[in-house]
C-alpha cells in the first residue's frame, strides 16, 4: 500500500502533465480570424468581358487575400451608377468621368479613385467607300451621335481642328444602324471594347477616327466611391483598390484565362465576341505609359475644360474633390509612374 506521500507526489505530477497538454492544446489553436468584409461593385454595364479585371480579382483570390466579399452588381439602360453608389446601395462603382465631374458639379460626394480604361474607347465609323477617312472630310456631312461622353469628344476634335460643327449635321444616336450601313448617315459612333466589335463582325470595310489621336484624351471606365467611405474607412479602399489592379494587370497578361474567367459570369455571351472584348481592351487599360489605373490631373483639367466649353458644366468642378491620388499612391508606393 502506497503512503500518503507517494500518492500526494503522483497526483502533483498527474496535475502537471494536465496543465502541459492545456498549455500544448492553446498553443496549437489559431487566432480567431474576422469574418471578410462585404462589399459590393456596382458595374457600368451587364456582366461582360469589358469587367474581365474585377473577375479575376474575385477568381484568383486577390479580394479574398484582401479579406474582402466582393459582390458584383450589372447595370443596365437607366441605371445611375453614381447614385447607386452615394445612395450607399453600392460601396464602388465603375463610372464615366464626365458624369463624376457633372455630379460632383452638383454636389454628389462622388470621388474618383482609379481610371482602368486610361485611352477612350470612343471611335467614329465610317464606311469605307465613303471616303471619309480624317475629321475634315466629315465637313457636309451626316453624323449620329449621343450621350455626353459622344458628343463631348467629338465637338472637341472638330473644334480642336478648327473646322465648322455646324456644318455637320448631327442626328440622335439609334442603336438600329440599318442608316449608317445604307449609307443614309455618313458617320457613327462606337465603343472599342463593346459596339464596334459588332459592326466589324458584318464583314464591310469602315474607316475608324479616334478623337484620342487628335489630342482629345478623356479617361472612360472609372473607379469611384464617396466622401464618406475614404474618410471613415480608408484601409477598405486601399484593400479594394489593390487587389483589383492586381486582377486587371492578370487580365491583361492573361486574356485566354481572363476570358475563361468573364463567361463564368456572362453566362449567355458568345464566346468570340468576349474575346474580341479582350483584345480590345487590353491596350486601353495598359496603355504602354504609367501603371495601370494612374491618373493625371491634366487629364482632369482638360475634361473639365471641355465640358465647361460644350456648356455640360455651368461652373468649374472643384478637382481635388473630384478625384484622389491617395489610394494608387498608396498600392504602388510612389507618386511617379
């Protein structure tokens, strides 16, 4: 029969070994991880390769490195994009600049924080037994234009030039283009990475005019939040905007994958015109100068300039409330590209 001492001894070294594998146990557990964060991106258009970079964001896990849900919302004839995003139905939006300069004019707390598409992808159409080949040849001339964004770069190339606008005849933009391949209407307007893929796919010959090769340089596809969230959750945008340059930068490099990616969420598309989509847009989110999204004030200037020129605006927009370069100089570490 063990003694009183023996067994105390046995049930200290019982005690010790339990408190070991405790201590063993609490070590071995991982911290308590935060649930991600929500947010939602309310995009400019219905779900399309024209997106490709914020799907490979979500796909490669870029987003999810960033702790963040990102939910995507499409848009769609009338849809407000900025004022879905100041409504606060939306935490990001991929906006127009014109229409960020235009609401801010207003005073929308809207702030433009990255540019994907740094060249527009506005171009005028014309068919190629037209002669029509330069903006002076559109002198005489029938055009159908609208939206701000049309109108804006056009009256400015033909300004710029010095040629006569009113000499040109401008209709309302129609979607059915029977007119401008009939020949009814000399000149149309186009989206690179959108309607201009369908017009080259009838398989005519047409002569493109970019107003960007003239000087007119307007940014397009936008990346805007509010006031409200860079001033009470600046690290989110930071987290947001930099995951989301990295998915665009795979996009680029990437287009086989990055079209793979775009048709998991444009379900119906055809195929071959995502990937046209692709293509097109590469060169207008890598541009070959600055990083990818980077901003310019002169830029700005001259959009504001135009716009206030064309009567668009009644007063200059305040631009250091329009747009920031905080959030790109803080996810590429510097203030020159």
């Amino acid at each position: 029969m063990s003694s009183p001492k023996i067994l105390l001894k046995q049930f200290g070294t019982i005690l010790i070994g339990v408190a070991v594998l405790m201590a063993l146990a609490t070590g071995c557990q991982q911290p308590t991880s935060r649930p991600p964060t929500k947010v939602t991106l309310q995009l400019k258009w219905i779900h399309q390769a024209q997106f490709a970079g914020y799907y490979v964001a979500k796909d490669k896990g870029y987003y999810a490195e960033e702790n963040l849900d990102v939910t995507f919302v499409p848009a769609g004839p009338g849809i407000n994009i900025i004022e879905r995003v100041v409504s606060g139905q939306a935490d990001f939006g991929v906006a127009a600049p014109e229409h960020i300069l235009l609401q801010r004019s207003q005073g929308q707390p809207v702030v433009a924080i990255a540019t994907t598409y740094r060249r527009n992808p506005f171009v005028l159409v014309t068919l190629a037994e037209s002669g029509i080949t330069h903006p002076a040849d559109m002198v005489g001339k029938t055009a159908m234009l609208g939206g701000t964004d049309g109108l804006l770069q056009f009256n400015a190339m033909i300004k710029k030039l010095g040629l006569d606008l009113a000499s040109i005849k401008i209709l309302p933009y129609s979607f059915d283009l029977t007119p401008f391949y009939n020949g009814e209407v000399d000149i149309a307007p186009a989206f690179a990475a959108g309607s201009l893929i369908g017009i080259l796919q009838t398989g005519r010959q047409f002569n493109l005019i970019w107003p960007s090769d003239y000087g007119i340089t307007v940014y397009s596809d936008t990346i805007v939040t509010t006031d409200q969230m860079i001033a009470t959750n600046p690290d989110l945008v930071t987290r947001f905007l930099r995951a989301t340059l990295k998915g665009h930068r795979y996009a680029v490099e990437n287009p086989e994958e990055a079209l793979a990616i775009s048709l998991n969420y444009a379900e119906n598309a055809d195929p071959a015109v995502q990937a046209k989509m692709i293509e097109a847009s590469r060169p207008l989110i890598h541009t070959g100068e600055d990083h990818i999204g980077w901003m310019r004030a002169e830029v700005w200037q001259q959009m504001e300039e135009m716009l206030l020129d064309q009567g668009f605006l009644t007063n200059p927009a305040d631009l250091d409330k329009v747009y920031t370069m905080q959030f790109l100089e803080a996810v590429y570490g510097d203030t020159t590209p």
